[in-house]
C-alpha cells in the first residue's frame, strides 16, 4: 500500500507503460515522498491495464500533458529511445526534473544539449542505470574500494539471449549500456581504445556484438552481447591479482563467488629462470543485499531531487556511455577498427572518473 500521498511528496509523471513501464510506476508509486500524478501512453489499451491498477491516476495519450502539468514537479521517460531526447528536452524546459530510461540518448550531442539546460536551469537528470543499484553491482564495488581483488586485470562479460529484437536499436544500444555503465562505476579510469566486431542476420541493424575496451593501468573489459543466442546467459568475471569472482546474474541465491585463485611469478637467476606458481584457496560466497534495484534507485531519485543533490548516475555518466556506444558503432562500421576515448569524447568528459 502506498503511503505517500502527502502533500510535501515529488509529484512524477511517467511517459511511457509498455515493457518496463509497469516496473517504473509502480516503485514511484511506493516510494515515501512521492506520488505518481499521471501516466501517458500512446496505447489505449496499456492505459486500461494503469486504470485496473491504480483507479484514481490520470491517465492520457498525449506525453505534452505531463511535461506541461504544473501540477508534476519530475518525469520519468520509459520510452524507446528515439522519443527519449525530445520529451527529455520539453520536461528541462518546462521546468521538470527527468528520469531517464537507458541508454540516455541516441548520440552524444543529444545528451550534451540535455546536460547543459539540466545545468541552467537546476534541475536533476538521472539515468536509469538499474544495475548500479543491484546488490552485486554494490557487493563488486565494495570489493574493489576494499582492494578485495588487488590490482584489477579484467572484466569480462557475457550477456546473450535469444532476442528480444528491437526496432530502433541494435543489440549494442539493448544490451551494452548495462556492462558500460557497471564498467564506469567499477573502474575508476576513462577507456583508452575500443575496438568493436559484429553483424546483422535478421532485420537489419547487429544482433551480435565482440566488443574489447583498453584501459589504462593493463585493464581490459569484453563484452559478448547477442540476441541469437539459445540460451540466456548473464555471467561476468573479474580478474584481479589477489582474487577471482564470478557474477551470475541468473542465480537465485549464490549471485557471486569469489575465488582465492591466481598466478604468482618470480624470477631467479638475475631474471633469466621465469617461474610461474597457481594459488588455489577457498571459495567464498558473499551475502548481498537483497532489495529490488528499482526500488532503491527511484528512492535515490526522490532524495537527490528533494535534497538538491547530483545523482552519481547522473546526465554525464549517461552521456559516457553514449560515448562509449557511439565509438561501438564506429568500430564495427570500419570492421573492428581500433577507436580512441580522446577522439569521442571532449577532454573534460574523458578525464572524469566515475564517483
């Protein structure tokens, strides 16, 4: 039951109830401080299924209704993402504080532009990065805060399933921007390169993708993402000089394993006698924090906008991975061609570090 129809509450209006839609309305709806004032939808019958949910919200088919409402202080844009920039750009002019589904635009000038009125006018824009917020993304990060891991060496994902296609995406803009956004709050670095390999089998744009990202300090990140695949799978590993994990996103209860696994070296003989020792300790299954990541993000949108605070998922950590997604693109339009972060991103926008 929700309990925060106060009249203090952030008053949301949400664009958007086809796929994850439902999931973004209904955290709003249960989070303390705030009220989902009204829904829009271009389909009638996705409007009819918010009425049998919620009765007394309003409902329309026209988005302008709740970026103009005086009555909405925030918007919530869960839309493909081609509507993602205009809505964006009205609800900043209109006054509206923007929460925005991945990936935050379509290019990098989108993103800028979106940034830049975000800034004249005080307003907050998040980007609907969830997995920032699930319990083994935090676990990872604390691990690596703890130097748990040692000196990271890799990241190292796979993320294929078998569609589902999109008409306006490819399977890099679908699936990367949840490994780029997980990659730029692990790694506290820029990408030095990316290097990209993929191809279109079904309807045109890839639904498979290689994609290999340099970092410094011997730091190497790759990505399997594919819609052609037979089976689900959502595992990452990490290496680091201390310890191993593996991540299955898929687990119902052991989601990560950390491994006490490694190579040790040592040289004898002025150098010339390279000895390579394995170490092979316990396994540990660490306890992670069982909240829906929606749950505590819309709750963190609620308190930055009411605290006047920046998100750390903030419009420029969307527009780094747009970055990342567009020299994507470039790489695989020249067939695996090596792209430099310097040549897509503007110099401020390259030596920031995620928070």
């Amino acid at each position: 039951m929700n309990n925060n129809k106060n009249s203090a509450a952030l008053k949301i209006g949400v664009i958007g109830y086809g796929y994850w839609g439902p999931n973004v309305v209904r955290n709003f709806y249960n989070t303390p401080n705030a009220s989902v004032v009204s829904v829009s939808d271009l389909s009638t019958k996705a409007l009819q299924r918010v009425r049998r949910m919620y009765p007394s919200m309003a409902v329309t088919t026209n988005a302008m209704d709740i970026v103009t409402s005086p009555e909405i202080d925030a918007v919530a844009i869960v839309t493909p993402i081609t509507y993602h920039f205009p809505l964006a750009k009205e609800a900043l002019l209109n006054g509206k504080h923007v929460f925005v589904e991945k990936p935050f635009t379509a290019t990098v000038a989108e993103a800028e532009e979106l940034i830049e009125i975000a800034e004249r006018k005080n307003l907050r824009i998040m980007v609907d990065h969830t997995f920032l917020f699930n319990g083994a993304v935090r676990k990872i990060r604390e691990l690596i805060d703890e130097n748990v891991l040692g000196n990271l060496y890799y990241y190292d994902s796979t993320r294929v399933n078998l569609g589902i296609f999109q008409h306006d995406a490819n399977v890099v803009w679908d699936l990367a921007p949840h490994d780029f956004s997980i990659i730029d709050y692990l790694i506290p670095h820029a990408p030095e390169a990316i290097i990209a390999t993929g191809e279109k089998h079904v309807n045109g744009v890839e639904d498979m993708a290689f994609i290999t990202m340099y970092f410094p300090e011997k730091v190497i990140a790759h990505l399997n993402v594919n819609w052609l695949s037979p089976v689900k799978v959502r595992t990452t590993l990490i290496g680091g000089e201390k310890k191993m994990l593996v991540w299955n996103d898929l687990e119902a209860d052991e989601k990560i394993k950390v491994y006490d696994k490694g190579v040790e070296r040592t040289n004898q003989n002025g150098g010339y006698d390279l000895r390579v020792s394995y170490r092979a300790g316990d396994l540990w299954v660490p306890r992670i924090e069982q909240v829906e990541a929606l749950t505590a993000e819309t709750q963190y949108f609620v308190d930055c906008v009411l605290r006047n605070e920046t998100p750390f998922n903030d419009g420029k950590a969307g527009l780094r991975v747009v970055q990342m997604l567009e020299a994507v693109d470039r790489s695989i339009s020249q067939k695996g061609k090596m792209i430099y972060w310097q040549d897509v991103a503007p110099k401020a926008a390259a030596s920031e570090v995620s928070a």
